[in-house]
C-alpha cells in the first residue's frame, strides 16, 4: 500500500538505476533536455521521478524488475483507462529495465486538500462517482483479477500477530490468542465472501486519490488490484487510516453508495446489513494495515507509518465493539493491547529519532 511515502530525498551517488533512467527519458520523444527530479517514494521498491521538458511535466516510474513487476501495473492502468476512469497514461515502457513513463497527475492528493480547507463534500462525491465506475463498468475487466479469496484474506490478518503483536507490543502471541485470531478471520472472511464481488482497487484512500480540476479524481497506486468485495473500497476510502470523520457523517456516505450503487444494478441488501459488511471488512482490513505498518518500521526501516498506527486501533476498537461475533477480540484488544500500546508507541519512535540522528 501507498500509504505515508516517505520524503523525496536527492539521491545519493552513484545511484546506477537513476543513470539509466534518465538516459532511458532523454532518449525517448525528442527530450534531450529534459530534467528528472524526485517525486515520491512509497511502500515498495517502487520510485517516481517528475520529468520536466519544455514545460510539460511526466512521471517516471522505476520499478527495479528483479523486486517489482510491471505488469500489474500496466494490465490495471489500460483496463481502469478503458472504463473511463482517471489513471496516468502509459507514454512509454521498457519492462526489462523497470522503467515507465506517465502522465502526470499532478502533486496534490486529496488529503492535502482536505487538509487545507477543500470542499469535503464535492471531493468524496467525486471519489464516489469513480469508484462506482470502477465496481459497475470494471465489471468485466474484474473476472480477470485474481480473487480476493479466503487465502490472501487470512494471510493478510496473520500480519496483525506477527508484526503489531509480537514486534510492536513485545507480546508474541500463545496458542489461545492464535486460534483467537485464526477463528476471527475465518468470520470476516465468510463476511467479505458472501458479498457481491467486483473490481478492489485495493488502496482507495486519500493518499491516492489526486484533485484534477478537469477530471476529478485521478487515481493512483492500483496495481494490486483483486476481485473481491464491494465496501473493501468503500472501507479505505470512508475509513481512511490518514483522516478520520464522525461516524454519523461515515455512514450517510456509506448509505449513500449503497443506493446509487443499488440503482446502477449491483445486488445489494438492506442498510444494516451493508453496514455490517463494511464494519467487518474494516475490520479485516484494518488488523492487516496494523501489521503492516509496523513490519514497515521493524523490517523496511520507514517510521513514518508508526504516526498512524493510533488511528488504524482506534478503527478496530470502534468496530469490535458493536459485533458480538467480535467480543473475543475486543476482550483481547481491551484487556492486552491498549494497556500495551502507547509504551510500544513511544519505544518505537524513540528509536526512530535516534536512528535518524546518527550521522
């Protein structure tokens, strides 16, 4: 997941892959003159360049082949681009050396702009509309995709004892809180399977979503996508882990995509029961984003996760409460982890600091 990319930093010499990159730029369309500059880095190995030339902009991408495969990417981009959503354009392509180069969406993603006083509601009506898009006109590009099955729904939860537990908490789960964990996700997985299953974006947040004046919203980071349920979007976008709203305000979104999704054709059920899917799968989703954001820290060595690892609990916590079929969990949250969290929090980030003093 995109999630907090961690600041562009110049790169330090020699850097052989950003040498081939911007051979690989200046030789292509008649840019000799072009400049490369960092953009952003995010959760993977992937790396973006903004390419300037005669006052156009574009977005190199560096995606090191032996860790990162183009295709997804590029499968996901011309299929999204087909059913008229806003995604970069693919100009050019070298799979053997990694290297892409798109059309830039700008620098601005909607939680800047949510941030800085934008128009709330305009911009989630517009991340909406397209997602609506993407579910109802993807329909046939999604039988494509692998599916979001109970295997990589269970894999993804075992993050949340391996990494959030274990290495964040200092709290390496026994025998009783495994099979507490293994029967939870075997829950949320009958309640991610029993809806309708359509094209997930898989990252549908505000980190990801970029305010367009002309098509609005552009949307990146989808080269993971599956075929899965229909409120896993609807979770990363209403239940972002980098801004929060009340639920009162959550739910009428929520509600609301119900009904035009409803109107457009997707088999839905009644409002509660839409609820409850999307309360558990943010639940499912947000126990995996706990391990991950943690594992980013103790395994990759990016500590900017660890600032929304607060939030992500304080999502569980709301939801487990309000199931009983989650009361287990919530006894284990309540009774284990929230005792343990914010020592783990200030420990990490400690280390953190001193990490990034050393010269």
């Amino acid at each position: 997941m995109n999630g907090r990319p961690e600041p562009p930093a110049a790169p330090s010499a020699p850097d052989p892959r950003l040498e081939s990159l911007t051979r690989w730029i200046r030789e292509g369309l008649v840019r000799r003159g072009a400049t490369v500059e960092p953009a952003s880095a995010d959760a993977s190995f992937r790396r973006y360049f903004r390419v300037r030339d005669a006052g156009r902009t574009y977005v190199a991408m560096d995606a090191p082949p032996d860790k990162e495969d183009l295709g997804p990417f590029v499968g996901v981009a011309r299929a999204l681009d087909a059913i008229g959503v806003h995604v970069p354009r693919i100009l050019e392509e070298d799979r053997a050396q990694g290297f892409l180069l798109l059309t830039d969406l700008g620098s601005r993603h909607y939680l800047a702009a949510l941030n800085g006083g934008g128009d709330v509601d305009r911009l989630y009506a517009d991340a909406a509309e397209s997602l609506l898009a993407i579910q109802v006109r993807g329909h046939a590009h999604a039988a494509g995709l692998a599916p979001y099955g109970v295997h990589l729904l269970d894999r993804e939860v075992q993050l949340f004892p391996e990494w959030f537990l274990d290495r964040h908490l200092g709290m390496p789960p026994d025998a009783a809180t495994r099979d507490l964990v293994e029967r939870t996700s075997a829950r949320l997985a009958v309640a991610a399977l029993e809806q309708p299953q359509v094209f997930v974006h898989r990252d549908y947040h505000s980190r990801n979503l970029m305010v367009h004046e002309e098509r609005n919203p552009g949307i990146l980071d989808f080269q993971d996508a599956v075929r899965g349920a229909v409120t896993y979007d609807l979770v990363s976008l209403y239940k972002d882990c980098y801004v929060v709203w009340p639920r009162v305000r959550v739910l009428g979104w929520v509600r609301d995509y119900r009904r035009r999704a409803l109107a457009a054709g997707l088999p839905l059920p009644d409002d509660a029961e839409f609820v409850r899917w999307f309360d558990l799968m943010g639940v499912q989703r947000h126990l995996k984003v706990l391990g991950i954001f943690a594992r980013l820290w103790y395994r990759d060595g990016k500590p900017g996760y660890l600032h929304d690892l607060p939030t992500v609990l304080a999502y569980v916590l709301e939801a487990v409460r309000d199931y009983a079929e989650l009361a287990e969990l919530a006894r284990l949250l309540d009774e284990a982890v929230v005792p343990r969290f914010e020592a783990a929090q200030q420990r990490a980030l400690a280390d953190a600091r001193a990490r990034a003093s050393r010269p």
